[in-house]
C-alpha cells in the first residue's frame, strides 16, 4: 500500500505509523464534560468501509496526515496534511 | 531406470556437458538441463520419498508445482533442503541428495509405514495423541518432530548475501508464455513502461514445449523474436528465475529473484537472491495453468507423470521419460502426449481415454481405449505394465511409464489473494480467475482460454487496454495463425473406484482418496476444516496440484457441486520464499542501526563496558582493571562522584529545539507544570502526561530566550517525543506559531557531577560559575576552552552539585578530553550507566521503571506539579476519581531489613504472613541497586498506599527464585535527604 503524502508524492506504508480516528476533536478544556473526555480519549469506531485517520509520515517529512480510506478495499480516498484538515474541520466531523 | 536422452531436440547445449552428483554418484547433463532432467535422461527415476508412508516417488511435473521430487542441494552451511528438482538447474559440481530416507532412498527403512498406514489416516494426530496428556511434551511431540518434515537444513550460518529492492512500472506482465509475451510486446510497442517476470530460466512458458507455428513461424522463433525485440526496448525490463509470490494492496506485487541459485559458487559479491518489491499502474496476470493429475491406485509410483510434463522434458529437455508409454486423460491434453511421442520416436502403447464418446482428435496413430479407466499399476519403484478396465473387461498393457491428464487447473492464486473468490467454469472442469477491477487483467489460460490462438489474442488486448489507460496509444492488434486450433474439450474424472492401491490427491503430504471422504464423514465438511484436517494442500506446493481434485471428491462425499464446495484462500506466498531472502541485508549486525555517542570512542579508550539501550551504544562501567566486575567498578564510580568529581556521557538524552512566538504557550500545553512564568537563564523540570492523564515522560527544558526553549526527554522516549509534540503542534493547535527540531544528534552533553564539579569546569568555562552567578537551575551559553559555544545547565541527577554541559557534537570528544584534564587534580573519574543508576536510586528519581505507563504524577508523588490554572495534556482525565481513590499504587522507597539481603526488580510485595496471589498482591519492587553510601541493596517499589505506609514491614517476594526477603516500606530519598549538596 502506499500513501500519497501532499509533500513527498506516494510513499510506501512502512514510512508512516497510524494512529486512528481523525474524525474526534479534543473537546474544550473549559466546557467540556468528563463524557466528552471519555468520548475524544476512549471510544473508538471500527467501522467496515470508509475511516478517516491520522497518519504520521515518520520516516518521511514527519507530517502528521489525514487519511481517508476504505478499510475493506483499503483504497486510499485522499490524504491531507492534519494542519490543512483542522482548518476545513475545525469542530471535528460529525456522525 | 528406462528414462533416456532422445537422439535430437530440445532447448540444451549438447555442445556443453555438465556433471553433477545425486546421492555420492556422479552424472553428466547437458547445460540448459534440470535435476529432473538430467537424472530422467541417466535412467534415474527414483527422486524421493514421501512424507508420510515413505512411498518411492518420481517427478511428477516439470515446473515450480512440484510435489514429489525434492532433494537437498549443496554441503556445509550452503545446504538447502526440499529444493524442486525439477526447476533447479544444473551447473558443474552440484552436489544433491535425497531427502527423508534411511538408510537410503532405494531402501527405506520409514516404507514399513505403509504396514500401519490403516492408522495413519486423516486426523491420526489428533485421534492419536490425545492422551495420556502429560505424554504430549515428554514423548509425543519429540517423536512427530523427527518425523515430521522432508529435509533437513543446514545449521551453519548462511554465507551468502541477500537485498531488498523496489521497482516501478505502468504495466506489469506476470508470465512470459504467449498470452504474457503479447501483452507485454503490444504495451511496450504502445511506449508504456513494462516489467515482465517469468519464473523460468528462460522466457516462453509453453512455447518451450509447444511446437506449433505461429503466423507461418516455429514457436521457438516466434519467441526468440519477440524476446530480442523486448530486450531492445529501453522502457522493458525481463525478469526470468523470479517468481511473483504475492500480491498486496494498491497494485504493489512481491516477487523472488532468484540472482544465482543456479550457480554452484555464487559470486559473493552479488546476492543470491533478491526481493523486489513492484508497484505497477496495471497488472496482467499469464500465469498459465497447471496440469491436474488423475486419482488413481498408486498413481504415485515413478514413472507417472502429467502429460504435459512427459512433453515437457522430450520438447524442451530432449528427454524420454521412458521406452514405451501409457497415456490415460480425459480431455485432449492426453492426445497431444500421445503425438508429441510419437513424433520423437517413443513408443506409445494405447491412450486410455476415460470418456466414453471423445471428440475426434489426432493421437498420432497410437491405439485409442475410449470409456476406460487404469484399475492397476504393476510394479514397486517403477511401472512395469497397467491394468485396463473397460466396462468390465480387463486387459493387460505393458509400459514403463504413463501420462496422466485430469484436466487443468488455472493458477489463479494471485487474482484471488486479496480475497476474491475464483470462479468455477463448467465447460473446463476448473476455477478460473475473476474479473477484479481493470488494474489488474487475468489473461490467456488463467482465464481459462486454452487454445493458443485466444492466448496470444487474450495478451494482445490486455496490453493495448493497460497501456492505453497509462495514456499511451497502442497499435492496431493484429490477427493470429496458428497451426494448433482444435478446441479443448473435457469430461471431468475425479475419483476412479475401480481401481485398487492407494489413490493419492495430494502427493507431497500424502493425502488419499480416503483420507477427504473420512473427514467429511467425521464432519470436517466445509473446505477449509477439510484441509486442516487432512493437511490436503497445505504442503510447500500450497495444493496447486491437489487442491481442485481434493474439493472435488468432497463434493462427491457431501453431496455438493464443486462450486458450492468452493476453494480454500488464496494467500502469499504462491512459491517457497526463503527467510534469507525476506530479511534481505537486516542481519546479525545489520539487523538494525547501532548510535554510538560523540564520546563513544574516548570512552572506548577508558576500556568502558558497553550495554545496548535502545539502538544506543551506552557505557556501563569503566573497569580499571581488565576484568572488574561492574559491581566493584560501579562502587568506585559512585563514591568517587559523591566524594569528588565524575564526569558521565548523557548524549543519550532526547534533545528538541523549540523556537517561536507562541513557544511559552505551546510548552505549558504539553508539560503538566507550568513554563511560561520561566525566567530566561533558568531550566525546570518538566512532566508531560498523555491525554488519559497517566504520565509519559520527563525531563528538564531550558528558556534560553523569550521565544526560545531547549527541551531534554528521557532517551527511550525521544523519538515518541517529538511525534507527540508534532501532533500536538499540527494536528491540535495548528495555529501555534511555534517552530521545533530534534538536536539530538547535533549536542554532545556531558554531565560533571560531585563537590568538586564547579572546581574542574571553571578551568574551562570563562563565566563565573559561582553559586551566585550560576545558582542551581541556572541555564545559559557558555564558552568553553576558549572558543566553543557551549550550553550549561546546572540541573543534577545524582542528587550532587553537578551541571550537564551541553557542546556541538563535534567538540563532544575534544571537550570530555579536556574536563578529564581539567579535573585530574579534583580526583576525577568516569562514571558508567550503572553508577548514574544507583545514584539516581539512591536520589529516589523516578525513571523508566517507575515511568512505566501505568503511573500516575500522584503515584509518583509528584501530583503537585499539576498545575490548576492552564489547559494542558492529560489535564482532565488525570483528574479523575480513580486516579485518587485509595488503593493507588505509588512510589516509595525498601529497605531489607537483614542489610546482608537482595532484593530484585520484579519481585512482589505481601504483607506478612499472606499467601502470593494476585488478591494479596501489594504492589512490585520497580529498581534495585547496592547503595555504597547506605551499605545495602535499596529499591523503589510501586506499593499499594505506599506513601501512607512508610515504616510497614512487607515480605517481597520473588518468584523466579522462590525467595522471601523482609524490608520496611520508606521514604524513596535515601542519600542527603535534605538536597543540601545539589545547592552548594
């Protein structure tokens, strides 16, 4: 499998380590419940098909990325830089 | 021993003779011969012995599938056992010897294993072993070790060199027979890249043993044409001896070069085999297919072998497997055999054909028996004549060998390896490959299209299809001549009752006709059970001659087609891949990268002892005398410190540069405690949690300007770090305008401990370093020796006055050189890993045993650090009730009370007089050191309540040396607990 880094062009997987779910946003330290904590810290999707998902290009440009990806046909949708996705996503997504 | 060298033909260099050795005896060959082959043309048919009944057996194809002629190749740490003979090429002194025999091949002692065979059955390991169970580990399973397994393998180290190697192309051909050759031919004509791959020494698939004429040309020249007009091709590459094992996600294929497994004497400096990993925009698969055997008694016996392989060795080989003939099929194939001999001379005596009405087709004049079936093969290690049975009838044919043809098999394996399901085609009796997208084409036979004509119009198209997706433009494809068109027809035959001996579906794990309808009465019925049940197909060949003939007859048992039946899973590898090969050059030494420090070779000079810590090289003690023991060097090193002067290599330490208006505000998001009211000139200790709120790591980090910090992590965790701190900084708080690097490499740091510490590096720094000037937790740029811009922070792990002066890595070996000189007169000494650790115990610092992703900054007792006034990681959750109910297990300090006893890391904590159990359990002892300046062995220990529990008496328990030691429960600081000498 290879990954299409917007900075090094398509890479193979063993430069990068994944960390799950992008799709969580870390909730606001002056509002936020301990079930928000819970929620942003523990729980965890395993979802068949689409997933969004970091991925840190760590033998690469050290770039944490997002991922969007088919976990059954483990086709890569899009990848953008973590940085660019926080812009476009700034309250995380929504299920 | 009736195999002979026909008189003409063949692709050998009868101009160039080979000799080679089977078993201690010589032979000669021709260059371009296989072991199989060679040894068929010396009349040698007995190549090996099966697995489990230890039945004589013979090549049974001619290619890669080959499931009975394995043999041990090469002496000394060169030996390789189960190689196929029938792909290994010969070279000039080639050593080989037969494999699972004694005390030799042609008398087996293992054979009797046939008198016992009702026993030996499907699931015999399982019906047999059961019971007593205390037999299994004492006698059961050292006697199935020895004998379980064909050959044995060297035990040296393997000599030989192996690599790893990635290639790129659009368009990807596997095999080179018709189908790969056209479409790698009309991609390449098109201007795509293209890598084509074959396993075979040489490229053409069944054109090596196919005679026909293509558009008015030989087969050969067709070929031969086609390969020299790829080879000119800049934008082709042909890989031949390399096998395509897999394939993976995103077009990526795995494959096996085999470099020079076919010379004797490799060359060392070139490996021998080499795993390439292909990324390709499309693929075509031309695997071509494999011939199935047919089920019949004793249809193991040497001398009975495919059909297509008998035209294998007399086309491509110029070898006749024998005198005179049998062919039995049950589709044309057969009658191909039959011609082909006929033509080269060999006697052919009848073609059984088990259908009863058969197309008309040209079987080169030789005696046809339509609607008959082989009910008996005479002889033991050989054929000596057949038994016939046509609709009752018997007749007798001498012969000595046969021809078998159940049909043919697509080599599906890579279509399916990423979970498609094959599909079973009823008009060839076989599972071809299915359609999975349009990067990936299944063509010619694997697609189930037999005739050459389609093959070579079947490769065309996929490679005009594949290029033109690249964006090239192909060539009109153009029309094809054969002179082989008659269309394959079949009658499926799958289980021959008539006939008497063992039937054998799967020949290199010895699976019968019996074996799978047994399984299927003990229930094993879905396919999968099946084979492991029976082991069917889960030999080195991965059942690609048993597998279709082993579901079929389950079907047959269970009253199912064979498509509802279906196929076991397809997955890596399709071939043996060795271990050598996947490691590549990550061995021994290479296995992965060693760091030495910028002091490493100084400290080399004082003798050091070295200890691995993480890919670190660290030094562990410096013996004065050769052969000190660390214990007694560690004592000196301490004392020396704590009385004097030591100097300590801590370049291990993570070190990270962080730069930027927001700097202050990034740093008090990722430490626990805060660091934006930090005075430049000043470091601090720092804790960073994870977001659960269990601590991650610690260290110290500097403010060396407003917008300037200098970070230290604990070595372990440098690289995971800096990760942390890039997500942070890209994936939570982007808008931080911050700015951070890894230096840890970049700074040599040496820490200079003891009462005498100031003394020795005032000789070499120009600031004043007087406690006024440069109190404890300073931080600032130095000179050092004149001219070197150093970094000196006075912060102190063994608990003593002591600094860590930070210089460019380059001046770390000149800079230690010059503290050693520098403190001479102080006493100085170099202090190891050992004597920073019992110092550091000794201090009650908690490192990784205490840092141990299960701790808590309350468990630690450092909760007070946690600040209440700032968002930071970890903030929330570690402020959960459980972190604070009762019951935590925090850090304290033990104590044995008998000062002559040990404890050891590792070792529990009871309460007296309680049983070790995991209800008792107290807690666990996390270090352990011999404190010189207590006199007695000390440890930190994670105890339950501990902190409030200071003065208990506990038993620690050890139980990997069953041992009880009484200690009382302290505190963890047990060296000038006052820290009065860190401030002097």
């Amino acid at each position: 499998m290879r990954i299409n880094c917007p900075y090094c062009g398509p890479r193979p997987n063993e430069e990068f380590n994944v960390l799950g779910d992008a799709t969580k946003t870390r909730p606001d330290a002056d509002k936020a419940t301990a079930q928000d904590w819970l929620d942003y810290v523990y729980e965890r999707d395993n979802p068949k098909g689409r997933l969004e998902e970091y991925w840190h290009h760590a033998s690469g440009c050290r770039n944490w990325l997002v991922v969007k990806r088919n976990t059954v046909t483990h086709e890569v949708y899009s990848v953008v830089a973590a940085r660019d996705y926080k812009k476009t996503h700034p309250e995380g997504v929504k299920k | 021993m009736t195999g002979y060298r026909l008189a003409s033909g063949g692709l050998i260099n009868r101009e160039k003779s080979v000799s080679f050795s089977f078993d201690n005896k010589i032979y000669s060959g021709f260059e371009g011969d296989t072991l199989a082959s060679a040894l068929l043309a010396n009349g040698v048919s007995l190549m090996g012995r099966g697995f489990k009944y230890h039945r004589p057996r013979g090549p049974l194809t001619a290619g890669s599938a080959e499931p009975n002629a394995l043999v041990g190749v090469g002496h000394g740490a060169r030996r390789e056992p189960n190689v196929r003979a029938t792909t290994l090429e010969i070279s000039t002194g080639l050593v080989t010897t037969s494999q699972n025999c004694w005390p030799s091949l042609r008398f087996d002692i293992g054979a009797m294993n046939q008198t016992v065979s009702p026993f030996l059955v499907a699931g015999f390991y399982y019906k047999t072993f059961m019971w007593p169970k205390s037999f299994w580990e004492k006698v059961y399973e050292p006697i199935i070790r020895a004998a379980a397994g064909l050959g044995t393998a060297s035990h040296e180290a393997d000599p030989d060199r192996y690599e790893k190697a990635y290639a790129h192309c659009e368009v990807l051909v596997i095999g080179a027979g018709p189908s790969g050759l056209m479409a790698a031919l009309t991609a390449a004509r098109a201007g795509a890249r293209v890598i084509i791959v074959d396993e075979g020494a040489r490229p053409g698939g069944s054109l090596l043993f196919e005679d026909d004429d293509i558009n008015g040309v030989s087969a050969h020249d067709w070929t031969d044409g086609i390969i020299a007009e790829l080879d000119k091709n800049d934008n082709v590459r042909i890989f031949t001896r390399t096998t395509v094992f897999g394939r993976f996600d995103g077009n990526m294929f795995g494959a096996l070069e085999r470099v020079q497994k076919h010379l004797t004497e490799p060359d060392q400096d070139r490996p021998v085999e080499r795993t390439w990993r292909i990324f390709t925009k499309k693929a075509v698969l031309a695997s071509g297919a494999e011939e199935r055997p047919l089920v019949f008694g004793d249809n193991d016996r040497p001398g009975i072998m495919q059909a297509s392989a008998v035209r294998h060795y007399v086309k491509r080989y110029g070898v006749s497997p024998g005198k005179c003939c049998v062919v039995f099929t049950n589709n044309s194939s057969g009658y191909r055999t039959a011609k082909c001999l006929v033509d080269y001379g060999v006697k052919v005596a009848a073609v059984i054909d088990s259908r009863s009405n058969p197309p008309e087709e040209d079987a080169g004049g030789v005696k046809v028996i339509t609607g008959a079936v082989i009910s008996k093969v005479k002889g033991s290690k050989t054929v000596s004549g057949i038994l016939v049975t046509r609709e009752g009838d018997l007749e007798n044919i001498d012969c000595d060998f046969i021809a078998m043809s159940g049909g043919w098999n697509p080599n599906v394996h890579l279509a399916c390896q990423l979970g498609t399901k094959p599909v079973w085609d009823e008009t060839i009796a076989a599972f071809v490959a299915p359609e999975t997208g349009s990067d990936f084409l299944s063509v010619g036979a694997v697609a189930g299209r037999f005739s050459l004509t389609e093959c070579l119009k079947d490769g065309a198209e996929a490679g005009a299809k594949a290029s033109k997706a690249c964006g090239h433009k192909p060539k009109p494809i153009e029309h094809f001549e054969t002179s082989s068109d008659n269309l394959f027809s079949i009658e499926p035959l799958w289980n021959i009752e008539q006939s008497t001996g063992k039937a054998f579906i799967d020949f290199q794990n010895d699976v019968t006709s019996k074996d799978v309808p047994l399984a299927a009465r003990e229930g094993y019925r879905d396919v999968e059970l099946t084979k492991r049940y029976t082991t069917l197909g889960m030999a080195t060949d991965q059942g690609k001659l048993s597998n279709i003939n082993g579901l079929a007859i389950l079907a047959g048992a269970t009253g199912r087609s064979i498509a509802q039946v279906g196929t076991t899973t397809f997955r890596p590898f399709y071939t043996p891949v060795s271990f050598g090969a996947l490691a590549g050059a990550n061995r021994g030494q290479h296995f992965r990268p060693v760091r030495k420090t910028p002091v490493h070779n100084w400290a080399q000079e004082q003798g050091a002892v070295f200890v691995e810590n993480g890919l670190w090289l660290r030094a562990q003690w410096f013996p004065q005398q050769g052969d000190e023991s660390w214990f007694t060097a560690m004592k000196r090193e301490v004392k020396n410190t704590r009385e004097n002067v030591g100097v300590c290599d801590v370049s291990t330490l993570g070190k990270i540069d962080l730069q930027g208006p927001d700097a202050a505000e990034f740093m008090n998001r990722l430490y626990c405690n805060g660091f934006k009211l930090l005075q430049v000139g000043k470091a601090r200790y720092g804790l960073m949690l994870r977001e659960d709120g269990i601590v991650f790591d610690d260290g110290t980090a500097s403010r060396l300007a407003e917008d300037h910090y200098f970070i230290t992590t604990t070595t372990a965790n440098a690289g995971p770090v800096m990760t942390h701190m890039e997500f942070c900084h890209q994936a939570l708080w982007p808008e931080f305008d911050v700015q951070f690097s890894s230096v840890s490499d970049q700074w040599a740091q040496l820490a200079v401990a003891g009462p005498n510490a100031r003394k020795t590096l005032q000789k070499l720094i120009a600031e004043d370093l007087s406690n006024e000037a440069f109190p404890f937790m300073g931080a600032q740029t130095v000179t050092v020796a004149g001219s070197i811009k150093g970094r000196l922070f006075r912060i102190s792990f063994s608990g003593e006055l002591a600094y860590e002066l930070a210089v460019p890595a380059d001046y770390g070996d000149s800079v230690v050189r010059a503290i050693m000189a520098a403190g001479k007169e102080f006493g100085i000494l170099p202090y190891g890993l050992e004597a920073l650790s019992t110092m550091r115990i000794e201090k009650g610092h908690v490192a990784g045993g205490e840092l141990n992703g299960t701790t808590t900054a309350y468990d630690l007792g450092l909760g007070k650090m946690m600040s209440t006034k700032k968002d930071y990681i970890g903030r929330a959750l570690a402020a959960r009730e459980a972190f604070h109910r009762d019951g935590r297990w925090n850090v304290v300090g033990l104590l044995p009370v008998d000062k002559t006893q040990k404890i050891h890391s590792g070792a529990h904590i009871l309460n007296i007089e309680t049983k070790p159990s995991m209800k008792n359990d107290q807690g666990y002892v996390t270090a352990v050191a011999f404190s010189p300046m207590v006199g007695q062995w000390i440890g930190l220990a994670l105890i339950n309540d501990g902190t409030n529990r200071r003065g208990d008496e506990v038993e620690v328990w050890d139980a990997l040396r069953d041992s009880y030691v009484r200690a009382k429960i302290c505190d963890p600081v047990f060296y000038d607990k006052e820290h009065v000498k860190l401030h002097a």
